[in-house]
C-alpha cells in the first residue's frame, strides 16, 4: 500500500537524518581530540556513520525505483496473476570472530625489532544493516585478532550477503592533534540548517574522512596532487583507518559450529596499516529462520489416532513438526504436547477428495523412515480451514528448502552476558567512555555546542 511505503520512506529519511547528525557530532569531537584513544574513536565512528548514510541512501533509491516501476504498470493480460512465493525472514548471527597473525620468526619468537601497536576493528553489513565491532589493539604479541561481540541481523532474507571489513590504523605513540582547534567555539555552529544540506555537506566531508575505506583506494598523494583540488579532498585530521581485508559470507557459510573462511587482503606489506594475515578468519555464523522461530500456522484439527479412533487437538505448524496440544490454553501454559507430527523437507503432504457423506477434506502427512513409512490424517472443521492449512504446509516447504541447512535443526544465538571489556583503557577525561553508549554522547554533545 502507498501508505505503508510513505511511511517506511519517512523512517528511512529519519534514519538518514538522524546517522548525519551522529556524523556532525563525530567530526566535532575529532576536531577537539587531545588524546590518541579519543580520536582513534571518533574517526571510527565517522567512518561507521559514512557506511550507514550510503548503505540507507542506497536501500531508498531501490525503494524508489521498485515503486516506479509498480506504478508503470506490469500487469498480465489476463487482469492479474497470483503473487511470487517469497521465503520468510530470519535472523542471522556472528559471533567469536577470530583472525589469525603470521608474524615472522624474528618477531614473535625473538621479540626483536620496534615494538609497533595497530588499532583494528570489524565492519559488518548485511542490506542496510550495519555493526562494529569494539577496537583492539594489536602488536607482535598478539597471535590473533579477537572480537567478542555477538552481531545480531533481524529480519534478514535467505539470499543474505553479510560483508566482512576489517580495517587497520597504525599507532604511533608520539600521536599528536596540535594543530586541532581546541576551542570548540571557533568551530562552525552546523553543517546546514536543513536536513538536506546537512546530508549534502556530511556527503562531501566524507571523503575527506575516509568514506568506507576510500583511503584505500586512493592515496593521499594523489587527492593532494590532482588537478584543481578542493579542500572537500583533503586529508582530514586524525587517525586514518584503512581496509586491511574483506570477506562475504552467504546462506553456505551457516553452520552451528566454528568454521574458518578465506579472506580477501588488501594492500601490501610497504602499507603502514598492514597486519601479517594468514588470510582466513574464523568465527561462528548462524542462522534462525523465523519458520523455525515463530508459529506458521496454528487452529483445531481432528487427528486419527487409530483406525476408529479420533483425536482433538491445537495444533501448532513450527519448525521441525506440528506440535499437538490438548487444549489451546496449553500453548500459552508451555504444557507438554500431546505428541508432535515430525515435518521436514522429506515429508509428503496431499489433500483427500471431499467425502461426500460426511462433507469432510482430509490431509494426510507421510514421513519416510529407515522401517518404512508412517502416515497421518488430519481433519479440518471448514473447507476454508483446510485450505489455508495446505497452504501453509507449502510455504512451510518453501521456507524450509530456501534456507537449507538451517531447518534441519533450530540454531542457536548465544549472546554474552552485558559487560564491557574495554580494549583501549580511556582515561576519565574522555568525552566518552563506553562505546555502547557512544552516539547517544555524540549526540548529546552536539546538542549542547549548538545550543
């Protein structure tokens, strides 16, 4: 409905607003850092805002066309055809992100050499959905790259592409942001007073801030050297993070287990934010369709239990099997079912001929086992209900055979319990101290200078 698309429209240009004002706030406190732990933050929130901003604009320029295009009219001569099957949803999780260093002999096992420090971090994007992880910092003593964190991604399709960025800054430890303004009043009070002209200006300083790795893809020498360029161009004060590695990770990749992917590497070892990969990186991804999740279909059913023998039950189609209660009220009670029909991939599902003497349709469900076959016949009160029942074992089927490997058995989320190992100790001076918190700080901060 146009309503319904206005109204995501509305969100997703309030997402946008609300990513450029973090955005604004972000490049603020870069430009008053005094500190190396709080600048290497903020530029990591830049470059997460700059992902998000694109990631959201990119996701309403689909929307846009896709409504273009339903508006042009690509209807059948026939006046109409049933809509596509689509699978359901789900949610797909990350966690326990592990990638391995390959330091040379003389400097792991020998420790000789400069002691050099690295500031790292994950970009993960799934659609517009975008995480990061904590910072770590890295040197020689370290034998991998370690991320605690659980990402979760709700509301993700079966033909999900979840994209890996690790990105690197070298540290030194005579960092230094002298040259930073440290009177914030002499900065100016916005970006633009509307929404839109902030977005336009937060647009162009993005490249200056190292848009999603654009530092990667074009060296500072040649921003600097190139015919009539612009301050929008400039390198931009402070840390640089740089893209180290990538991968992308699809539906076969899931697995309930920890698993090792390859990594793409970028750079070379001349770079200053290279890191010694082994070129893979290991983590735990998993998937939960909401078929798996969440009740497909639920209402009354007769079930023969015997040759003369008639059962009534609730019942509830969801994951691996139709779970028959005795009454309704024991679903919401968490009762013990009754029994459970197994459904899988494998099962056969057909509607019987309507009985003319007693005005019924049956269902019959088979599973095939090691024995031989069993086999159940299920009732309706309405030819109505029936149908819909059929229906929804059909999309149960498709959902099952779109996300694959992960209907054979419900996969599960573990998610840490809340605390906060904090990677770079922030002295209590720091504009903020906790990076769960950071863009509610960011946010509040720029409140307070504007007003």
């Amino acid at each position: 409905p146009d309503t319904s698309i206005r109204t995501l429209h509305l969100y997703m240009n309030d997402q946008i607003d609300m990513e450029v004002r973090v955005r604004e706030g972000a490049c603020r406190l870069l430009a008053a850092c005094s500190q190396r732990e709080q600048a290497l933050e903020a530029s990591k929130s830049l470059l997460t805002c700059n992902s998000r901003i694109l990631a959201l604009m990119s996701q309403l320029q689909r929307m846009k066309e896709a409504q273009a295009l339903q508006r042009t009219g690509r209807r059948s001569s026939a006046g109409g055809s049933l809509e596509e099957r689509k699978p359901c949803t789900g949610k797909v999780a990350i966690s326990d992100i592990r990638i391995p260093l390959m330091w040379k002999d003389s400097e792991y096992f020998k420790n000789k050499g400069e002691l050099h420090r690295w500031a790292v971090f994950c970009l993960l994007t799934v659609g517009r959905e975008i995480y990061d992880t904590d910072l770590v910092m890295v040197d020689r003593t370290h034998t991998d790259i370690c991320f605690e964190e659980t990402l979760i991604f709700a509301d993700v399709s079966s033909g999900f592409e979840l994209r890996l960025e690790l990105y690197s800054c070298y540290v030194d430890e005579e960092f230094s942001l002298a040259q930073a303004p440290r009177r914030l009043a002499r900065l100016s009070g916005s970006l633009g007073r509307s929404s839109g002209k902030r977005l336009r200006a937060a647009l162009e300083s993005a490249t200056a801030c190292g848009l999603n790795g654009s530092t990667d893809r074009e060296s500072d020498t040649d921003r600097a050297g190139s015919p009539g360029g612009s301050p929008v161009h400039a390198p931009a004060l402070g840390p640089k993070y740089h893209l180290l590695a990538h991968t992308c990770l699809t539906l076969s990749h899931v697995q309930n287990s920890f698993r090792t992917h390859d990594l793409t590497i970028s750079g070379t070892e001349d770079s200053s934010f290279w890191l010694p990969l082994y070129g893979s990186v290991c983590c735990r991804l998993v998937a939960q369709p909401n078929c798996m999740t969440l009740p497909v279909m639920s209402g009354k059913l007769k079930v023969q239990v015997s040759v003369q023998s008639w059962s009534e039950v609730y019942g509830v189609l969801k994951g691996t099997g139709l779970i028959c209660y005795h009454r309704q009220e024991d679903v919401e009670t968490s009762e013990e079912p009754a029994f459970t029909i197994p459904i899988n991939k494998e099962t056969r599902i057909r509607a019987t001929e309507k009985d003319p003497v007693l005005n019924t349709q049956s269902i019959l469900i088979t599973n095939q086992w090691a024995h031989g076959e069993s086999t159940h016949m299920l009732v309706t009160h309405t030819h109505q209900d029936t149908h819909s029942w059929m229906e929804a074992f059909w999309q149960h089927f498709y959902d099952m055979s779109q996300w694959k490997q992960c209907c054979d058995k419900l996969m599960k989320i573990e998610v840490p319990s809340p605390r906060k190992p904090m990677s770079l100790p922030l002295k209590q001076s720091s504009l903020y101290h906790d990076n769960g918190k950071r863009n509610q700080c960011i946010l509040d901060y720029l409140c307070a200078v504007n007003a």
